[in-house]
C-alpha cells in the first residue's frame, strides 16, 4: 500500500498545508493538486460534492502525490465507509460531540478486529495498492471535528478516544455554537475568548498525543497556527482563493483604467 504522506511528514517533525475542494470538477482537482499542497480534502458537507465527483476528484489529484482526503457530510457509516472504498486517507467527520460519536466515526474507519469497517475496497484497491486490506488500518487518519459548545466540553474524552488520530478545527462552526450565535461564523478569529477555546482544544489533544488541525482563511493565519502548535492547517479552498484572484484581477484593471470598461446596467445580462 502506498504510504500516507501525512504521517510521513509529521514522523519527520513537518506540518502538513491541507488544501479544500468545493467544486466538483475533476480539473480543478487537478489544478490544485499540482500546486504544492500536501493533502487535499474533498468537502462532501458544505461543498458542492457528491459521491460520484469525490470519486473524479480522488482520481484527478493522483499523478501528484498529493494524499486525498473527504470530509463526510455527517457521522455516516455509509458515506465513511464510501469514501474509504474510494480511495480517501483520511476522514474529517462534522460534529463530534462526546466519546461516543468519536468511538462511533473510529470504528467505520477501521476493519476488524480494532473497528467495522465492511470490506469492499473498489477503488483503493488499486489507487492504494494490492495489499490495501492489511495496512489501511494503519495508514488511514481519522478527524474528529470539535466545533460545538458540547464539543468544547467534551474536548479531552474525544481526544482520548482509540482511534481518533486528530482532532479538526472549523472556526465558524466553533465560534457560533460555542458562542450560541453572539459572535459571527468566520475564520481566523481575533477574538481573545475564541482564540483561548482554540488553544484549549490544542492543548487536549496534545495530552492525549493525538493531532490537531485547523482550517483558516489565509497563509498568515495558518501560520500563526502552526507556531501555536497545530500539526495540520487547511488554508481557505480552491473557490474563495479563485473568487480572490479573480476579484484582485478585475479590481486591477479597473484601477488602471479607471473604471473604463464597465458595461454600466448590464450586470445581469443574459451572456
């Protein structure tokens, strides 16, 4: 079986840069496989994703090397199950609120004896390799993500949990059910409260020896993640970075031009 990459990197002391796929399009799986990142996720929760373009984009980011992830769209054995058969090395499951859940997604990950995961490796059979069944125990990584207030006060038994390898941070979702709503969704929180719940979660996963990974919506910020401590950090996704170059393009040429150009009123022309 092919090694996952991602354990390669954290066994050498190396943070992992996680890149996110919203579109479901082959080719800009490719595209953003062949910029450097050393994970890419499929996100099948929020993302435009179904199963069968997971299975497109799983297959167009495999010439780089690039590890291919899923996010599922809930704690789902089936979905789990079906990403794995894929070809995904790791899982980053929604809402984990307590032992139980992380025990829950743990055991879908893994074959007997140490879970139940059912056998039938379609794709990764030959994606991983001819021997998949006897390692992928071993290889395949498994995030439990915290994001609610249950989850913050749960935080150190989810991380104690066998077979939870990470623990996976989405801002918006922890900052509005920690917060109940008081404070917007949002990345890269500034907020004293939030970054002290943020480094809480860290520090819990840390004492239980497992990893810990956040997504943000800028380089610096995931950054200043790294340097806290976080193992793994997933910087926006393919659509807000394309809206941004795009945006930085258009405003450019407006700039130089000054605003020359414009079809005035005919922003919602039919072409």
């Amino acid at each position: 079986m092919i090694s996952n990459r991602i354990r390669e990197k954290w066994a050498s002391g190396s943070p992992v840069l996680n890149g996110w796929l919203s579109v479901p399009n082959a080719f800009t799986a490719e595209v953003m496989a062949d910029q450097g990142y050393d994970s890419l996720t499929v996100d099948i929760q929020h993302g435009l994703h179904d199963y069968a373009s997971a299975v497109a984009a799983f297959q167009a980011m495999r010439a780089s090397g690039v590890v291919p992830m899923a996010r599922v769209p809930w704690l789902d054995a089936g979905w789990i199950m079906k990403v794995l058969d894929a070809g995904a090395y790791g899982v980053i499951c929604p809402m984990i609120n307590n032992r139980a859940e992380a025990a829950e997604l743990a055991r879908h990950c893994r074959y007997p004896p140490r879970g139940e995961r059912s056998f039938g490796p379609t794709r990764a059979l030959y994606s991983a390799g001819s021997d998949y069944a006897e390692k992928a125990n071993d290889e395949i990584i498994v995030f439990a993500m915290i994001e609610t207030a249950d989850g913050v006060r749960n935080a150190a038994e989810i991380c104690e949990t066998d077979g939870i390898d990470g623990i996976y941070i989405g801002p918006s979702d922890l900052t509005l059910g920690y917060t109940n709503g008081r404070l917007p969704a949002g990345f890269d929180r500034e907020e004293t409260e939030m970054i002290e719940v943020i480094k809480n979660i860290l520090a819990a996963a840390k004492v239980a020896g497992i990893r810990a990974c956040m997504h943000c919506g800028s380089p610096d910020y995931a950054a200043r993640a790294i340097g806290w401590g976080f193992d793994m950090a997933t910087v926006s996704s393919e659509a807000r970075l394309m809206a941004s170059a795009a945006s930085a393009s258009v405003g450019r040429f407006r700039q130089l031009t000054g605003g020359q150009g414009r079809a005035e009123g005919d922003d919602k022309a039919g072409y």
